[in-house]
C-alpha cells in the first residue's frame, strides 16, 4: 500500500513527506568491568570448573611482514557462522603474539591431531621461536603458515575483534580450508591432553 501511494506521488510530481528527524541513542562508553561488577569467583575456581569442558587444540598462526611467521596455541576456537562463514577464536589481552597477527589481518587455523601435543607445547610457550624446525607451508589465500600434518586447516581473514573481558574476540571470515578424513583430534580436559577412545 505505502508502495503504491509512493509511486503515484511521483507520477504527479509530489514529493513524499520526509521521515521526522529521531535522535539516535548514545553510544556506550567503553571501560574496564569495575570492582563492584566482578562476580565472587576465584579465578582457580573458575578454572577448575570450565575445566571440565573438554576442548579441541588449535594453533593460530599469521605471516607479520615485519616480524615473520607467529602463532600460538589456542584452545579457545569455534565455528560461528555458516553463511557466510565464519570462525571466531579468543586471546588474551595481554598476549605478545595478538599484534602481530592483527597487524597481518589475517590467519590460518591449524587444528592439531591426537599425537600433536608437543606440537601444542611448542606454541603455548612464550618468548622462543616456535617455529623453529616446525614445517609448514603458506595458506592458499592469506599466506598464513599452514602446519605440517594437521588433521585440518581453516585459512581466514580478520572481520571484526570485540573486547571480552580480560580477552578479545576474534571473527575470522573463511577463505578457505582443507581437511584430512582420518585421525582423531588432540583433547584438552581437566589440563591434561587426551585422545577419543572407543
């Protein structure tokens, strides 16, 4: 009906009326989480408990132009989005690698297979050259390091970073990726690593 009506307005020259002016809201103001907001958990509590949520294993990687390849190990990684696709990983504030893959803006997901826990250890360390005799090749997209024998890859560019709390939200959108059809995937339960038995 508004259609019609707009159409024959034109037809006779007139000019629908303008939408009334609106004042949008304020923008919030971006802050730490005050004292007063904190929840009464202990942060080893907290971790005892989320413990028991068992996880997969990945490894984040990116090419800095400055710096060369970077990575780190990163359990906290899902899929987000199927159209269009979409991952999303979380790092810490506070983590020395995070610059250096933004300033790439973007990143492979390498996910670890079940025998690839030292290959985890390598990257969760901070400080060393992690990618010292660790092979791998560039994604077909970003360039990203691609890591040798993963079960799977998932190539990505960086779409938006939210903040969450002591961390940041990563939204990656998929590019492209691969996987192997065999293999069971490395675990992470309780701070052990683990394997499907069955």
């Amino acid at each position: 009906m508004a259609a019609t009506a707009v159409r024959y307005l034109r037809s006779v020259g007139a000019a629908p009326a303008a939408a009334p002016p609106f004042d949008a809201l304020p923008r919030p103001a971006l802050r730490t989480v005050g004292e007063d907001e904190r929840l009464p958990v202990a942060p080893a509590e907290f971790r005892r408990v989320l413990g028991h949520f068992a996880s997969g294993v990945t490894v984040i990687t990116a090419h800095d132009e400055e710096g060369g390849p970077a990575g780190f190990a990163c359990q906290s990684f899902a899929s987000l989005s199927l159209d269009p696709p979409l991952v999303v990983f979380m790092v810490a504030r506070t983590s020395t690698t995070w610059p250096r893959i933004a300033r790439a803006g973007a990143f492979c997901v390498n996910v670890l297979g079940a025998d690839q826990d030292g290959l985890c250890r390598t990257f969760a360390v901070s400080g060393a050259d992690k990618f010292a005799g660790v092979a791998h090749t560039p994604a077909p997209v970003t360039g990203s390091p691609r890591l040798a024998s993963v079960p799977a890859w998932i190539d990505c560019t960086i779409g938006t970073v939210h903040t969450g709390g002591d961390h940041l939200i990563v939204v990656g959108r998929v590019e492209a990726l691969g996987a192997e059809d065999h293999g069971d995937p490395l675990l992470f339960h309780r701070g052990r690593f683990g394997r499907f038995e069955g």
